[in-house]
C-alpha cells in the first residue's frame, strides 16, 4: 500500500509512521513542523525508499501537486491544531488549519484519486456534555469549543466528498490518547506534562477541581484503528468512535502517574478552563464489530510504558 500520512511528525502520526513501515507499506509523511518534530521520525528516516518526508503545510496550494506527485491508495489525515485553549483564543487561526486544511487535503486527494481517506477526528470533544457515559457513536454531535467544531466540521466535509466523488471515507472519533512521542512540553497530552514534571521534580497543576474525566486510550490501540480502518471494505464508511469505553478522573490519573514514577507528589488547583468538558467515555461497540478492532493495552500499563519512554526521552535531552 502507497500511504500519505499528514502530520507525520506529531505524536500519532509518527507512531502510525512507524507501524505502516513495520507493516510493509511505502509512507510520504507531510508535517510543517509547527508543534511536530523530525526527532519522531528517526526510526522512520532508516527505512530508505519505503520513507520519505517534506515540510509543507495542509493549507498550502502546492499540496495538490505534491499529492498528486505522491498518488498514494490511503490518505491518513492527523494534522490539525489540537488545543482547545488556543482555539477558544484564536477561532480564524484554529479553522483556517482544522476546516481549510481538510477541505484543501481532501481537494487534493479527490483529483489523486485517493480510494480512502481515514481522519481523525475528536472522540472527546465532538459529543460535548453527553447525558449518559460512555457515549455511543450514533449520538449527535454537539461541539461546545470551536476546536470541536471545526473538527467536527472536517467530518461532514470527508462524508461530502464520500457521496460526491466515491471516495471512501472513515472518520475515527478519538478519545484522550497518550503515548510515546507525545510532547511533554506542549499544551496538550496531561499524561506526558504531568509524566515530565514529576519524573524532574517540577510541581503540577489541575485544572479544576480534578474529578473531571477523560477515556484515555494508549497510542499502539489508536494505531491499529487507523491500519484497520485502511484495509476495511470500501463500502466501510462513517465514524467511529475509537476508545476504551472507561473513565479515569485526572486525579486518579495523576496518581498512576506517580506510582508509576514511584513519588508522592499533591497537585496544587487553577480554575478550570473555558470549553473543556466535565467527563467524556466513548462506546466503541459498532467500531469492535465493523473494524473487528478493540482497545488491548490498559489505562495502569500504558502509564507505566509511557513513563518509561519519558525517562528515556528526557535523559537524551537533559538541556530541556
């Protein structure tokens, strides 16, 4: 399989990288390296003619080209600004790369005449304050961020381009991933920030009260989602959500996390913030069924494999 794989140097998307090249397939891997890093693509840059990288940006105009020039079969769509504070701060900024850049990818592989285009989309925000939990994918969306919304947004415009040109298209509604290659030093990614500041005995801070909730699923199980949503049957198509169906506050998160480093550290409290949501699971019924796909690696030993890639990760880079 020929695969383009769009925000290839971030967290997800260099791991998928990783997978797809492990698997056997020839990747193109397109990132503008604003929150990305090549850093994530070193097991990648060894896979000679299998892999290849350029530096462009989804809202480019010469993506048509450079999609065309790659003719990939699969498009994996994972660029896009993934803060909801930034968002909130800057809704032009936050639709001109969620909404645009789809519309601009999606332009682009519809005259590459890509057969599937797999995107991901935001399991945790798109359902907004659900009335029950774990929420199923057949419930509507109802964004409360414009992060949400613009990415909710790139779904209906895959499933337009689906009815229009034939194109095959597989929204994947993620939950609160985490893993290795997730920046410790972003905005994004609680269990990487808190991971780092504990394992360098920085102090950490919850947003809220710290019942709030979140389904966090680990990097290897949203992976295999994608590689499967790639090989299902054309007439495959929709979303689905991508998660583990459980809810850990950030509390009890926060306590994995320092077991796991083995510390007993108390988080101090800041009022929470504008367009986040109280609690979120997703239920992935029709997704185990339809991408014969379930989540493998539990919340207790993701932690524990994350935090030792952060030791490893900050050990390299002791200057940071």
């Amino acid at each position: 399989m020929r695969a383009l794989v769009t925000g290839a140097a971030g967290f997800i998307g260099s791991n998928l990288v990783e997978r797809l090249l492990a698997d056997g397939h020839d990747v193109v891997g397109i990132d503008n390296l604003r929150t990305g890093s090549t850093a994530n693509l070193a097991a990648a840059e060894g896979a000679g003619a299998h892999f290849a990288f350029i530096e462009c940006d989804i809202t480019a105009p010469e993506l048509v080209g450079l999609v065309a020039v790659a003719h990939p079969e699969v498009v994996f769509h994972l660029a896009a600004q993934v803060d909801v504070r930034k968002s909130v701060a800057d809704p032009w900024y936050d639709a001109r790369v969620n909404v645009l850049g789809t519309v601009n990818l999606l332009e682009a592989s519809r005259r590459a005449q890509v057969r599937r285009v797999v995107y991901a989309a935001s399991g945790g925000s798109r359902y907004g304050r659900p009335e029950s939990l774990p929420v199923q994918q057949e419930t509507a969306a109802s964004p409360v961020s414009p992060y949400a919304a613009a990415k909710v947004a790139g779904e209906y415009y895959l499933h337009a381009y689906t009815g229009l040109y034939g194109m095959s298209g597989v929204s994947l509604a993620l939950a609160n991933v985490y893993g290795p290659h997730q920046d410790p030093h972003g905005e994004a990614g609680v269990v990487a920030i808190f991971g780092s500041a504990l394992l360098t005995g920085r102090p950490t801070a919850i947003f809220g009260d710290g019942s709030a909730t979140r389904d966090y699923i680990y990097v290897s199980d949203v992976v295999d989602a994608f590689v499967r949503a790639a090989a299902a049957p054309a007439e495959v198509a929709g979303t689905f959500n991508v998660g583990t169906g459980l809810q850990t506050s950030t509390l009890q998160l926060h306590e994995l996390i320092a077991q796991a480093i083995g510390v007993r550290a108390r988080p101090s409290y800041r009022p929470a913030r504008a367009g986040e949501i109280d609690a979120i699971a997703l239920d992935c019924a029709t997704t185990v069924s339809t991408l014969q796909w379930q989540p493998r690696v539990a919340v207790r030993e993701g932690v524990g494999r994350t935090i030792e890639w952060l030791r490893g990760a900050l050990a390299a880079s002791p200057a940071v």
